[in-house]
C-alpha cells in the first residue's frame, strides 16, 4: 500500500481531519498529480477557518508550475488569512516568497 493509499484509507474514517487532507495534498504533488494537489489544497483554504498553510503550499507549486499570477493570488489571500487568525510568522514568510516572485510579469 502507498503512502497515499495509507491516507486515504485514513480519511476514509475521518474526511474532515485538516492534517490527513493536507498530507494528502502534499503526496499528489509528489505523484505529478498537481491539479488533484491543487483542488485538495483549495477546499483546505475554504475551511472555516481556512487552513493558512495551504496557501502556501499552493503558491509554492503553482510557482514551479509557471503559474505564477495564479500563485501571486493565493499568496495574498493567504497572507490575509494568516493575519486574521493572528499568525505573524505564516503571513511573513508568505510575504517574503510573495516578494521573491518580482513584478507581475509571468
């Protein structure tokens, strides 16, 4: 069994645990599957709360897939997210990638 499997089998018995989902996220990136990873990563930053590391996880990818507005975006969104649920650190270190991206040319 994969380790994607293991979770899934996880989810299975708890789907809205925020880790398991994240963590599925994450092995979808590591498949190839970006666009699974990117919808996962989505429904995480709709949570209520949204879950302020998928922001991060979805710039950071979207940026080595040359979708670098599409990055920008949920950059900002997170950044916004971070501050609101009072996470300084989350929201600097979004800044800091968001200000590594340059201009708004892609």
């Amino acid at each position: 069994m994969s380790r994607r499997e293991k979770i899934e089998a996880m989810l299975a018995d708890e789907p809205q645990d925020t880790f398991l989902r994240y963590s599925l996220a994450m092995e979808l990136d590591k498949e190839g599957d970006h666009d699974a990873s990117l919808a996962k990563l989505l429904e995480l930053t709709r949570d209520d709360p949204p879950y302020v590391p998928a922001f991060f996880m979805a710039g950071q990818q979207l940026t080595r897939l040359g979708r670098t507005n599409e990055a920008r975006a949920f950059l900002r969104d997170g950044i916004e997210a971070a501050r609101t649920q009072g996470d300084a650190h989350a929201a600097g270190e979004m800044s800091e990638y968001l200000a590594g991206l340059g201009d708004l040319g892609e």
